[in-house]
C-alpha cells in the first residue's frame, strides 16, 4: 500500500489531501480547523486529519509532495525585485525576511511540522502541474485538454496542456505579470472588495451593470489576441512592486480613487464589474478555442482560480468547442494539495489511472464527518434541545415540511466538503420559491452584502426543466441562464426599479418561479443532485420535491460573512445560535430555534465581530 | 533577528539595481514588460519534467538562469536563519509568519 500526502501552504488556502494507492482518501482546507478564512499557515490541522482518516501517522507515509517549487518561486520575485528596482524596496524588505527564514528552507521546515516522523523524500511539483494534475486526473476522461488558469504559481499564470491515460503535459504557458486572475483581483480590488475572496462578490455585481468599460480595458490594460494569449501593460499595475494592486495611471484611467471597503456601491462599481468580467470571460472563450484547435480533444478539464468564475465557465461550456467540461471543485490552491500527491502516484510511480465513467473526487465529499453519537454527546455537554430522529423517511419529511413553510434550515451530513463550495454537507437550505428568501438569507443568516445571489441546487433529473443545462453541474461550478418559462415578465415599474441606485430595491424583484435563485440576468450557479454522489441530501429534495412539485431549492454555504464553512457540530451550533436560522439538522438530531434555551443568551454579535469581514 | 534580516537585506539590495543595470544593457526583459511584436504571447513551456526533477525544489530551467550574484548572496544569507530542527515531541510553530500589514492582495504573489 503506498500513501501520499499533498500539501499546499503559505499563501492561501492551505490544505492538504491524502491519496492511498491512487485513491483519493482524504483532503481538507486548514481554515475548516483553524476557523481563519484562507488560512495560509502550514496545515497541520488539515494533515492530522488527513491521517487520521486513514488511521496512520506520519511514519507510514511513503511520500510527501509540496504543490510548488519554491525556489523556482524565489527566482520570480528576484527578477521582478530586479526589474522594478529601487521602486519595489519596500515590498522587497517586507517579502523577503520570511524567504530567508522559512520558505528557503521548505524540506527542514516540513521536517519541523511532521516532528521527523516522516523519513521520506519531499516531493515539490511544478505549482500549474499541480493545477492540471487536480484537474485531469480526478476527471471521468481518458483525454482532455487542460487549461489552468489562476493569479501566479511560480512563474506560469495560465496554463493550456493535454492529459491522456495517466500523464498530463503543459505546452505552453503565459508569464507573470501578464495574469487574467491578476487583473480580476485588480478590479476586485479597485471596487472596494478584499482580494482572494472578493472575486466571487465582483462576479455577483457584474450583472447589475453595463460592461462599458470593457473597450478601455482592453485597448489600456490588457492586449487579447485571438488565440487568447494576452499581455498586459504594467504601468496601470502596482503589484510587481507594490503594496497595492493598481498604479495612479489605473486611477486616472477610471477616473478615481479605489472604493472605499464597505461604502455605498454606486452603478460605476457595477459597470466596472461587468466589464472585467466579459473581458475575464471573452479571454476565457478565446484560451478554450485555441486549446481545441491545438488538440483537437473533445474534452476539457480546468482548474486554477480563475476556474472558479463560473460565469466564465458555463459560457465555455455554452459556446466552446468542447463537448464535455470537468473542473477541478477545488480548482484554487487548496487543490494543488490534491494534484501533487496525484502526481506522485501517477507520474513519478508511473501509476496506471483507470476510468470508469465517472469522476474519482467523490462527490468533493473528503473532509471529517461525525457520528451520531458524538453530537448528542456534544448536544447534550451545552444543554441544547433536539429530537431524535432513528427513521431517515420521519426526518426528511419534517425538514422539507420546515423548508415549504419558508423556513431556514442548516443541514450538516456525513463528510465535509472539499473547496469553496458547500454542496449538500455543510449547507444553509431554503425554498427557491420564496420571495423573501434571499433579502432573508443575506441579511439575517449570511449578514452580507444585499445584492448578492444565492445558488439553486437542483434534482439532476430536473434540471433541464428549469435551467439551460442538460449535462450535470454536482460541484456548482457552472452558471446556466433559468429557462424562459420559468421567467416572469417585468412590468413597466419594475423595469424603472431595476435601474434604482438601492441594490435592495433591484433584488426584490420577482423574476421567476424560483425568485431566491434567480439572479438580476436571470442566471442561476447551478448544483446538480444525485444520489450516489448525495445520498440522504439527495432524498431531501426528492421529499421537498413531493411535497411542493418543486425540485430546486437555495443551497448556501454553512457560515457567516467572513467564517469559513462550519466544519464539526460545535461550528454550526454555534452559527445556529448566532444568525436567524430557524432549525438545524446534525446527522439525524433536528433542533429548533424556539426550542432553544440557549438560543437569547447566546452573544450573536460576539459571535459576528469574531470574524474578519472579507 | 528580523532587524538583522533586514540589515542584510538592505545592504545586498544595491546587487539588485546592479541586475537590472545589466538587464537593460543586454536588453533583457524577463517579464515582458515591454509588449513583444508578435502574433501570439504564448510561450512554449521546457522539457517535461523527469523523475529526477520531482524531488527538486528547483527545475532544470531556472538552474540554468541563475547566474545572478544576489540569488547566491540571499541564498547564502539564508543559511544563517534555517530553522532548527525539532526536538522529540516539540509542538510544531512555523519558523516565521508573514509580517503584519502587508495586505493579502500582494502576500499571495510572494
């Protein structure tokens, strides 16, 4: 039997994923533990995990991979310090302290977190390879093509490459400084939202608004051919040598100063959005066109990112010349973990990968899970009230009738997810056909930002009859638009709202069977369920869906603005008591908010300014 | 110790204007800041990786590039701050963290 331990670290998103014989068996973001969104530390929460699941220690595993080659890293930020010197002294006095301290000595500084138990060689992998590897390996194809995308590894920020049976190649590359995710977190950071996680928020704004700024994008900022390569002009950037992201010239260009974090957002936020976001997508379309015509696969696997702008990637998949899209469900750096110690098994074992029709990440279902018994024994210690449920049918049947009465339902299931997106383990459950559910949900569950949408998971034998999307989308990484059937027609009044300055006003609006996930353009991130990924969350919607006729309900992550998704029983308690949330659901214990009697005396806004907003 | 490193550091940062002294005079521009005239901005990447190459922290294309005397010297310099190593049952704590008030946007690239 031959383990593997990945690891990504330092940067963001430090996870680490445990791989037995080629068998995905573990994996895990350090934040889940550490309770710190994008935990960049070494993850030795995520690697005690990882063997206790296998029920090892360090001892017996038989190789450890690093997700980059740190001194190839270090060349990067030597010529970039060079090319912009004396103007990026200050970034290179508060850069390189840690360099000299801790990431130059990588080997000796695992050797440190694994107390020199592990007796083995370390394993650093090329940060992209690493991308690929999580993309095409877990895949359900024999052959893709494999094009990564994200802000920088070592050198590469954007991939395009093939894999077939167990290899994957990168062909060609583009370079820093010349990212498409630098340029989205340019923006990310111009309108105000904190880089690393605000992407997602400047993806959810872009619909609110007009792209007319695209054009002076593309003619200043960044230079597109038609086969997607691109360049970018550095003076508008000041990340090479900065402690910001955009130069004065940038400011000039948009005419202004950077938004102010948490200040009102005007229709030049929005528009701004909308235009990075068609340029993000166009160079998307372009990259995914030109890898086609270099490989002439019919499949494409993505990771990296800039694949988790699932905008972007259900136009490729709408309008690309591939047949079949899989990404990688931890597409950023936490599956780079995942891909190095894939890697190992495959490339430096020389491994055989075989392929069974199916995808091997399991459903991205890798993370702790909890018995029954540790809950009540936990329920029980803080004195919470609950009821038992021995009989799954009794159980699924009370939480859907909770979900048709419009109530909010945390629902934590057997193994944590695995990446950013809570699919149905850690998850906020509502009825997509309410109209106050998302105002609902953003404001008293999520406490965050008004216009942001809400994502519809869906009965994967459903889903062609709501969404344009016939294919399955099980790690919601695919926007599709809502079938016009299913669209209400604006009246005059509500058209003249939709122009409203007060996002709230936009939101409220009713614009289809299924308003809570319905977003402003009438597209919807979509998450399929089926049983054999989703099992009890799966006979939910299938409960729900007998009960109401309807098959679609809002899912949302398991936490607060801020918190990572809850990971143990205690985590969701504790969310349970801070927010609004009606009822919650711990394996097969039910407790409702007004059964509580902890539920008054419990300090929600502690609880709130715990975590940093993001 | 941190006052030391950055001590050092200051004092080998004039090796950097000497790089980028040299780059401008053999033309050489490693991040492309100038835009190249050609019909495509994709690079080819090197050699596939081999087995060997794994177990590296380095590839076989930056071996080849570093040539600069400020890798060396910060390298070197390096090796007066590795990190001990641990003692039976010590609990791990990382030799150095990030320094406060460098925001996220820029800590992720270095």
């Amino acid at each position: 039997m031959t383990r593997i331990l990945g690891i990504s670290a330092f940067y963001h998103d430090s996870a680490a994923a445990l791989v037995t014989d080629g068998h995905i068996v573990a994996a895990a973001q350090e934040e889940r533990f550490t309770r710190k969104k994008h935990d960049h530390h070494f993850p030795v929460n995520a690697i005690q995990y990882c063997l206790s699941e296998a029920g090892i220690s360090a001892a017996h595993l038989d190789y450890v991979g690093f997700y980059d080659k740190p001194l190839v890293k270090f060349d990067r930020l030597i010529e970039t310090y060079s090319a912009f010197a004396p103007a990026g002294f200050k970034a290179y006095l508060k850069a390189l302290p840690l360099w000299l301290k801790s990431k130059l000595h990588l080997p000796q500084e695992m050797d440190r977190a694994f107390a020199g138990q592990y007796r083995g060689r370390f394993v650093f992998s090329d940060h992209h390879e690493s991308h690929a590897a999580s993309a095409f390996f877990p895949s359900p194809f024999e052959e893709a093509a494999i094009l990564t995308l994200d802000g920088v590894g070592e050198w590469s920020t954007t991939t395009l490459g093939w894999g077939r049976g167990n290899r994957v190649k990168l062909t060609h590359e583009i370079r820093f400084p010349h990212s498409l995710g630098l340029l989205y977190s340019a923006f990310t950071y111009y309108t105000g939202f904190r880089v690393n996680s605000g992407e997602y928020k400047l993806m959810g704004l872009a619909p609110y608004g007009e792209p007319r700024f695209a054009d002076l994008i593309r003619r200043h900022l960044i230079h597109i051919r038609n086969d997607g390569s691109f360049w970018m002009d550095m003076s508008y950037f000041n990340y090479c040598q900065g402690m910001i992201m955009t130069s004065d010239k940038f400011h000039r260009l948009f005419g202004g100063q950077p938004r102010s974090p948490e200040s009102m957002l005007t229709q030049r936020e929005m528009d701004l959005a909308a235009s990075v976001q068609l340029v993000c997508e166009e160079t998307m379309l372009k990259c995914a066109w030109h890898l086609h015509n270099l490989t002439k696969m019919k499949n494409l696997v993505m990771a990296g990112g800039v694949a988790l702008n699932c905008v972007g990637n259900g136009r490729i998949l709408r309008e690309g010349p591939f047949e079949n899209l899989w990404i990688q469900p931890a597409a950023g750096d936490a599956g780079g973990a995942l891909g190095v110690a894939l890697l190992i098994w495959h490339h430096v074992l020389s491994q055989p990968r075989s392929v069974n029709g199916s995808d091997s990440q399991l459903g991205s279902l890798l993370g702790p899970h909890f018995s029954d018994e540790e809950m009540r024994r936990f329920l029980d210690t803080v004195g919470a009230r609950y009821h038992t449920f021995t009989n799954e049918n009794e159980l699924l049947d009370r939480v859907a009738d909770l979900l048709a009465s419009e109530k909010v339902v945390g629902w934590l299931h057997g193994r944590m997810e695995f990446g950013p997106r809570a699919l149905g383990a850690r998850s906020i459950l509502g009825d997509a056909r309410s109209e106050k559910m998302q105002q609902v949900m953003n404001l008293k569950i999520k406490f965050r930002e008004s216009f942001r949408p809400f994502a519809p998971c869906v009965l994967q034998d459903n889903v062609a009859e709501y969404f344009e999307l016939d294919g399955e989308s099980p790690y919601m990484l695919l926007v599709a638009p809502v079938l016009e059937r299913h669209r209400t027609v604006l009246t005059e009044e509500q058209k003249q709202e939709m122009t409203d300055p007060d996002l709230r006003k936009r939101v409220n609006i009713k614009r289809s069977t299924i308003p809570a996930v319905t977003h402003v353009d009438y597209s919807a991130r979509v998450q399929t369920v089926d049983e054999a990924r989703h099992g009890r969350f799966y006979r939910l919607m299938k409960r729900f869906k007998e009960k109401t006729g309807c098959p679609v309900i809002v899912n949302t992550s398991f936490n607060i603005r801020g918190e990572p998704i809850v990971c143990t029983p205690q985590d969701a308690y504790q969310c349970f008591l801070g927010t609004h949330m009606d009822a919650l659901v711990l394996g097969n214990q039910l407790l409702l908010k007004s059964e509580q009697p902890n539920a008054r005396g419990f300090d929600a806004e502690g609880y709130k300014a715990s975590f940093k907003h993001d | 110790m941190n006052v030391i490193v950055k001590f050092i550091l200051i004092l080998l940062y004039p090796l950097l204007l000497v790089a980028r002294l040299k780059n401008a005079i053999l033309r050489r521009d490693p991040l492309r800041l100038c835009e190249p005239r050609a019909e495509s901005f994709w690079l080819t990447r090197g050699e596939e990786p081999n087995t060997a190459s794994y177990f590296s922290e380095s590839s076989p294309q930056t071996d080849e590039q570093r040539d600069g005397l400020i890798r060396i010297a910060l390298r070197g310099a390096a090796h007066c701050f590795a990190p001990p190593r641990p003692a039976p049952g010590e609990k791990y704590s990382a030799a150095a963290d990030r320094e406060k008030g460098i925001p996220d946007e820029v800590y992720t690239l270095w």
